[in-house]
C-alpha cells in the first residue's frame, strides 16, 4: 500500500495533494498487531470475590430511640448512616438509560469524558494518542469516524456537535472538566424525537453542576504519567437573591506520548505534546440561565502533521417561562463555532488544512398539560449554519445551510401502569431535503418492581457538511443519501430489592444508506445491528455501591461481512466501598473488551483485553483538602486498539476548598 | 495469570477488611439510619411551620410517591402538631394532595411531580423533597453532607403558598433561597 502511494506521489501532480490530505483526514493509521485473549475468567473470579462481599455484609440495625423527642438543634449535629439509593434518571427515554454521578467519577478517577464512556453498558472508547481523537464504539457502530454525526453530545441538555463534521469531543477537546459535571447520562438509540438530526444513535447528556454545588473556590493540581499536569480554579456560588453562578478555568499539558508514525518512508517514532485551555461559565436567576465555554486543545507533533488544534466555543441563553396553569415554555438561543488547524510539510513544501463552522440558532419548546393523563410536547427549531468553511491543501468549500425542525411528541397516561409515548420529529434542510423521524413506546408496569419498555421508530440523518465535501471530492457525487435507521428495542427494569436494579434490553437495528467514507472512497451500504445487555446495579447503606453489565453484539452489512471495530462481547465491573468513611475510599473498575476487526483492514483482527484501573480518594481527612490518586491499567497490558494503548499510568489529584 | 488473580484476591481482601471498620465506625452509639433521621425531620418542620387556616381534624403528612421510609414514618401516627392528631398517609394521585397539610416527594417521575404541582399551587401545602431533580421546585430539599443531614429552604414558594416558617427553621437550614 505504501509503495503505490509513494509512486503515485511522485508522479501526480500537487492538485491531488488535496486527495492525500483528506484521506488522511478520513482514516487511521495502522499499528502492529498485538493479540490477548480476553480474560473472563479474571472478571468472573472478581465478581465471585464481590459476592462473597455482600453475603458477609452485616446491615445495620434500625436505632430504637424515638429522635422526635430530641431538640431539632441536636439532630441537625447528629451523624447520619447514608442509606443505599440508585441513581435516578434526568432524561427523559423510553430506553433503558445508563447513568454516571459525580460520586462515580470520583470513585473511579475519571479524568475526561471518554474514561466516563468507556465505563458504561455496550460502549467502547478507542482513545488515540496519535491525533488527540477518541472514537467511540457502541450498538452497531465503531468505526473510525463512524460515531461523528451519529450521537449526539448535550451539555445541559443542548447540543455541541460540530457543524462541520457533527464530532462530539469526549477527551483534551471537550469543553468540561470533569469535576464540573454532577452526571452524565447516555441514552441509546435514536433518544427521543426531541433531540434532532445527529442523534442518530445515541445521545450523551451532560449535566453539569451547579454554583451551589462548590459554594466557594477550589483550586486543583493533577499530575500523572506521561507528564500529564492539569491545573483547574473554579469559583461557584449561589448568592443570597438567588443568582447561582458557576465559573471555572483550567490548563493541561501532556507531553512525551509515544506516536508511532507510519509514513511513506516506515515507521517514525516521535513525541507528541498535547495542551489546552478552558472556560466555562454558567450563570442562572429565576427564569433565565446563560451558560458559556470555549476549550482550545494544540496538540505538537501529532502522527498525520506537525502541528494540529481543535478550537470550540458556544453560548446559550434559556428562559423558561410559565405561560398559564397548563403551559410551559423554554425558550433558547445559542451560538456556536468550531475551528480546525493542522499544519505540516510534505515533499511540496508546507500544507494546511483547514475548516471553520459558525452557527446560531433558536428552539422553543411548549409542554401542555391540558387534557387529562396527556403531557404533549411541542417543538419548533431553526438552526443556521451561516459559516462552513473546509480547506484541504486546495480546494476550498465555503457553503452554509439552514434548518427548519418541527416535533410533536405526547405522554400518554393510558392506565396507571400503561403509558404510551409516540410522537414525530420532522426536518427540512435549504436545499429542499425533508425528513420525518416517528417514534412509539409503550411502558407497562405489570408490578410494582418491574418496568417493560417496547419501542420501535425510525431515525434519519442528514449528511454532513464535510460527508458532502467528501463525496464531491472523490466520487464526483453532487448529493449524499439520507441515512435512515430503523430501530426496535425492548427493555426490562426489574426492582430486585429496595436497592438493587437490574436491567436488560434487547435491539435490532436496520440502517439503510450508511455513509462509509472508507479510506478515500465513499460507500452507501445497508447496515444490520442486534444485541443484547443486562446491568445490575447495588448499593449498600454506608455508600458501598457495585455495577456490573455485560453487553453482546453483531453488526453485519448486506453482504453479510462482520463491521470494523465492533466487538462481540463488552463486559464491565465497578465496585466502591468507603475504608474510613469518607476519609478513605477505593474503587475498584475492569473492563473487558473481545476481538475485534480492524477499522481499515478486515484481513486484521484486534486481539481482546482487559484493563483494571484502580482509585483510592480521600475526602475532607484534612479540613478542606481532597486528593485522588489512581492507577489505570493496573497489570500494564499492552493491547491494541485504533492505536496502541500507552501502558499503566499513575495519577494523583489534590484539590482545595476555600468557602 | 495465577499471579494476576492472586493479586484481585488481595486487592478485594484488603477492601473486605478495611470495609469492616468502615460499618463498625458507623454503628457507633450516636450515628442514626438517614430515614429514620428524614421523619424526625419531617416532625420538626411541621412543628415549625404555620398554615394560614387550620381546619379542624387531622394533620395529614402525606407521601407521594415511593415510599423509602420503611417503618420509620409509622412512628409519627398520633404525634400532636399544633393540638391535631398527625395522620401519614400514603397518596399516588395528585389531586389527594389538596387534603394534605404537607406532602414528602419520594421518588417519582418528573411528568407526575409537575402534575401535583400544578395542582396544589398556591394551596397551603409544605412540599419536602429528597431528590436532587426536585431541589428547586420543592419548598424543602434535604440532602446528606459530610454524614448530617441538612436542608434548604425555598422562602419564596412557601410565602406564594401563605406559609411561614418560624425564625428556628430558617436558622437550622443549611441555605435560605429567596428572590
């Protein structure tokens, strides 16, 4: 393969430099291979270990003293036993949503988004240290570049994908550290026909906390391996007349990653310095709230150029409004931009790619509670992509689109244990492209403790901005296929004790005319997804807690061929238990992960893994002091993923609280 | 391999081991289970707050929703508030609230809340919560921190619903939210 391109290198002419740099762009560079089989014996074995845990539990006894007759003043001073609670969901899905608090990301030493994914039911994170992506893998994609457009990412429930390649950024990219987040919740298939084109697979929620939340300053320092140092100051308070404020800033730098370089002239290995900087600001009084950030993350010497930055910004203004007993609204502006750089030299000379997407829009959402057991919601969003600008080497690309979005969706209270939930969600882009996404479910409750969810819809995407430019490039094609998923998912919730959830949910999907930009080609293949996966979840009184899900999947196209990157079986085990009270904690987190194909080659296979990561945090032992300190990959695996994984990695974390 | 899994032996003895302590510090003489603490609570809050008209009758203190007190709430039939009888009641539909003199929010779907809301707006209703999605709707919202339970209070729903909390309450509360 590299002896053609360096043939056809010398031979074209510079024009096709613009091919080279947007296969580039649309692709992933091979690594060695290296295989391990996956290891669940080690997983069942600590599960074993776990249970024995909870068979030797002694609970607690109900105190016999009767505290009403203790001064108020007393019981305000008197220690509590924490009882066990399950986490409870903020969105609102018909699917069987996965949650992470910020009590986990504590626990477990989650330092960005993609440690957060990589911990949830049928995820997989491929986090690449050669160009400071993640790809994230789930229910019937994987791919490189397979989820971009695909799932989108809320912050506060309003999106941040880019325009220009709907990428949502779930690592040194994204806008939020993760102490600012209070959880984060994914939600898979096609959410609901509330959320718009690119939740086509999924949607990720972010919920950040609020100023209150912090009630005072707090400094932060980090270092790990890999001279990982991050540096954070964040301020949040809600004053006496109500305002809550929320500010934050941080700066992080990790240098002497190994990038492995495969170029014309073979393997290169060379240093990589990844950087960024942070802002997030969120302000909120009575009806109004005003939330803002802009992340920049240089990365020096990255594998496909020299030098090579991600710049994001966005501002959102929301008001909800009570407009009579029955009528709600929330209304929203927001403005976004998103600036791409990457730099280099090749046998030319010095070449840039470039791409820069502005937009703003405006939603408004109605909530009607007129009509008995109905709670009907209506949407109305225009969005404008005022500015998409794409260079490659040559040619430029400086377009702009519109859209016009329209949904109605209604809660319908049938019986006290049926409801129905059914509604549409319709589109239309400027250049006359409609589409209509319907969606049904319907939550029955046969008892108290058990929930069976059936729903079924079919989603559509519009291509986007850099799928169309792609096509155009290469294929000569003008328009780019609507991709349409049709979706069928049955879930079941079962409340097995006063603290212990399990659930499972059965899938098909059947996706007609995926976009495949495949290595400088683009496809438009049928797509067929199904799987399974059950979580079981528990707490203990005293804030023990344990998760454990297991998922399995097949994904195959038209011809039958097994899909790149999307493993057969996902299995995940996390488990936290307070040594000292809080004074002490651990966390212990394995994830195993089954062979897999190649993204680029489906000659070769990915051995399966597993990684243990280990957390020990300590809380407020010192007066306002914490600190955190963990181990991700315990038994240093080395195994191979869209790129090779960087070895065992330590991490500490101390952090001060000035209220 | 044998090595690795000697070592997540280890690893979950340690943490069996150092768990014990843990839940032996916590049935120390003083600490005191967090529902049995919440009744306690939801006694002295009605102690504390004054209805604009009290009706002859019972003091209903009202759960909506799942109820996660066990036998704890039981304790507070019969208890005297403001010479009445105090009931607990156990309710599922909204429109049972207008009976209630307060009404404990325990775990529900957010679309069946704002229905209660919407029906019991500006009646004299205390509403207590503990769940965080709830924090600003409720008029009381208590939460655990560093092992005591604490609460918030919001002045401004209460007043729209012509309550008032006495001077203690308010000093007692963790924040006092009013705009």
């Amino acid at each position: 393969m590299s002896n053609k391109n360096e043939a056809e290198m010398r031979e074209s002419p510079p024009a096709d430099r613009a091919r080279e740099r947007v296969r580039v762009a649309s692709s992933v560079h091979r690594v060695a291979k290296l295989g391990f089989p996956p290891n669940f014996k080690r997983l069942s074995f600590a599960g074993l270990v776990a249970a024995a845990f909870v068979a030797s539990h002694v609970r607690a006894d109900d105190s016999e003293m009767d505290l009403t007759k203790l001064p108020f003043e007393q019981l305000v001073n008197t220690e509590i036993i924490t009882a066990s609670k399950l986490a409870k969901q903020v969105s609102e899905a018909s699917s069987a949503v996965s949650i992470v608090t910020a009590a986990d990301i504590k626990a477990y030493g989650y330092r960005t988004l993609d440690d957060i994914l990589q911990s949830m039911r049928g995820l997989s994170v491929a986090q690449s240290t050669a160009n400071g992506y993640s790809f994230l893998g789930g229910r019937g994609f994987g791919g490189v570049g397979d989820y971009a457009g695909r799932i989108t990412l809320l912050i506060d429930s309003h999106s941040v994908n880019e325009s220009v390649g709907g990428q949502s950024f779930f690592g040194a990219n994204g806008f939020l550290d993760v102490e600012l987040i209070d959880r984060v919740e994914y939600i898979p298939g096609a959410g609901s026909a509330m959320y718009g084109n690119g939740a086509f697979l999924g949607v990720i929620n972010v919920i950040t906390k609020k100023g209150r939340d912090f009630d005072g300053t707090q400094v932060a320092q980090e270092d790990g391996s890999h001279q990982w140092n991050k540096s954070r100051l964040t301020y949040g308070k809600q004053l006496e007349n109500g305002l809550d404020l929320l500010i934050s800033g941080s700066s992080y730098s990790n240098d002497g990653r190994n990038a492995t370089r495969y170029q014309m002239a073979g393997a290169e290995e060379r240093l990589e310095r990844e950087q960024n900087h942070r802002l997030f600001l969120k302000a909120s009084y009575s009806e109004w709230s005003l939330e803002s950030g802009w992340v920049r993350r240089p990365i020096y010497a990255p594998i496909s150029a020299e030098y090579s930055s991600d710049e994001s910004r966005f501002i959102s203004l929301t008001h909800d409004a009570r407009l009579n007993q029955n009528l709600r609204l929330s209304l929203r502006g927001t403005f976004g931009e998103y600036l791409f750089n990457n730099t280099g030299t090749d046998q030319w000379g010095p070449w840039f790619d470039f791409s820069r997407g502005r937009w703003g829009g405006i939603d408004a959402k109605f909530v009607g509670t007129w009509f008995d057991n109905h709670t009907l919601v209506l949407g109305v969003e225009h969005r404008d992509d005022y500015q998409l600008r794409m260079v490659f080497a040559n040619p430029l690309t400086d377009t702009n689109r519109r859209t016009e979005s329209f949904y109605v969706y209604d809660d319908y209270e049938l019986r006290s244990n049926v409801q129905l939930n059914y509604g549409l969600r319709y589109e239309r882009r400027d250049n006359g492209s409609e589409i209509i996404s319907p969606r049904a479910a319907v939550i029955f409750k046969p008892w108290s403790a058990t929930v069976l969810k059936f729903s079924s819809g079919v989603a559509n995407r519009q291509p986007t901005p850099f799928e169309e430019y792609v096509a155009y490039i290469y294929a000569g094609v003008n328009s780019v296929r609507t991709e349409r998923v049709q979706l069928n998912e049955f879930v079941w919730e079962q409340r097995l004790a006063p603290a212990t959830r399990l659930m499972a949910s059965l899938y098909r999907y059947r996706t007609d005319g995926r976009t495949i930009l495949f290595d400088s080609s683009y496809v438009s293949q049928k797509v067929f997804a199904q799987g399974a996966d059950v979580e079981v979840e528990h707490s203990w009184d005293g804030g023990s807690r344990l998760k454990a899900s297991y998922a399995w999947q097949d994904s195959w196209n038209k011809q039958g061929v097994w899909m790149t990157n999307s493993p057969h079986h996902l299995a995940k085990f996390n488990f936290t238990t307070p040594v000292w009270g809080e004074k002490l904690r651990v966390g212990l987190e394995t994830q195993a992960v089954s062979r897999r194909l190649e993204p680029t080659d489906p000659q070769v296979r990915f051995g399966g893994y597993s990684v243990t990561n280990l957390t020990l945090t300590s809380s407020h032992a010192i007066q306002g002091w914490q600190a955190s300190f963990s181990v991700r990959n315990v038994f240093n695996r080395s195994y191979s993923d869209v790129v090779t994984s960087d070895g065992r990695n330590v991490w500490l974390q101390l952090s001060r609280d000035f209220k | 391999m044998m090595r690795r899994l000697i070592f997540i032996f280890g690893i979950v003895q340690v943490l069996l081991l150092g768990a014990v302590p843990g839940i032996a510090a916590a049935q120390s003489a003083s600490a005191v289970p967090e529902y049995a603490m919440k009744a306690a609570y939801l006694y002295n809050f009605s102690l504390l707050t004054s209805w604009p008209n009290q009706p002859s009758g019972a003091f209903n203190l009202c759960v909506f929703g799942q109820d996660d007190f066990g036998p704890t709430l039981d304790g507070l039939q019969g208890k005297v508030v403001d010479s009445q009888q105090m009931r607990v009641l156990h309710i599922s539909r909204a429109e049972d609230a207008k009976q209630c003199q307060v009404v404990f929010i325990g775990d529900v779907e957010p679309k069946r809340v704002a229905r209660l809301m919407a029906v019991i707006e500006r009646s004299p209703v205390l509403t207590i919560t503990d769940d965080k999605r709830l924090q600003n709707d409720a008029m009381i919202y208590l939460a655990a921190e560093n092992q005591r339970l604490v609460f918030e209070v919001n002045a401004d729903t209460s007043k729209r619903a012509n309550l008032t909390f006495s001077s203690k309450l308010l000093r007692l509360a963790k924040r006092v939210v009013m705009q």
